[in-house]
C-alpha cells in the first residue's frame, strides 16, 4: 500500500513499474500424426494470437520453460528449457517450436515465455 500520496511504499522502498519483455504461451502437446508423435517439435498457444499472419512476427523469437525442481542447483530450485518459435501450425495462430532438449510430459497445458526477441524492428 501506498503511503499518503508519497509514492512510498510502508516499507520505505519507491513503487517501481514492472515491464514484461514477454508474451505467456500455453503448451499444448506435442506434433503428432494419428498413431505416431513427434516430442522434438511441441505445439504452443500465444496469447492473443489467433490468426496465422500473426504468427509471422514471432518466427524466430526466443521462448523459455520455467519450471521448478526439488534439488537446488546453483542455488536455485528453477530450471529452464530455452527453445525457439519455427513456424505456423495450421491456420488458427498455433505455433510449432523446437526445445534444446525435448519438454518432458508433465509440462503440458503448463506456461512457456515467448520473448519478444531476436527482432528486427
């Protein structure tokens, strides 16, 4: 809470604004024909993306799977998967996007982070 319209904080310290560099995407599985799945290539819903012309500027762009382990290491519990966005996945704004090592199962339907770089703008 703010403290009588100084911008402080009750704990002393300045209210600070908090950008996001990133887009939130939802893992949807893997790609996969009727009997066979392919767990190199996953399948995510951007946020907000809805058609396959949006998909466009995202081409290329850098994503992340953060998740959280029991052990520490390097004195944190998180982990990541970086990956990267490689193309449309039919017409409805869904992407297809490669890992550095496959997502494990237990990841579907969990948040990925699409960040909004390498760009060329």
């Amino acid at each position: 809470m703010l403290d009588s319209g100084t911008g402080w904080r009750t704990g002393g310290r300045p209210e600070v604004d908090r950008w996001r560099l990133y887009v939130r995407g939802t893992i949807l599985g893997y790609k996969r024909s009727k009997s066979n799945q392919y767990p190199n290539t996953s399948l995510i819903q951007i946020e907000g993306v809805t058609t396959k012309e949006e998909v466009a500027w995202y081409a290329g762009k850098r994503m992340a799977y953060i998740y959280k382990d029991k052990v520490k290491k390097n004195s944190s519990h998180y982990r990541c998967i970086w990956g990267k966005v490689t193309r449309p996945h039919g017409n409805s704004g869904v992407i297809r996007a490669k890992f550095k090592s496959n997502l494990p199962p237990k990841s579907m339907g969990d948040r990925v982070r699409v960040f909004m770089y390498p760009s060329n703008i």
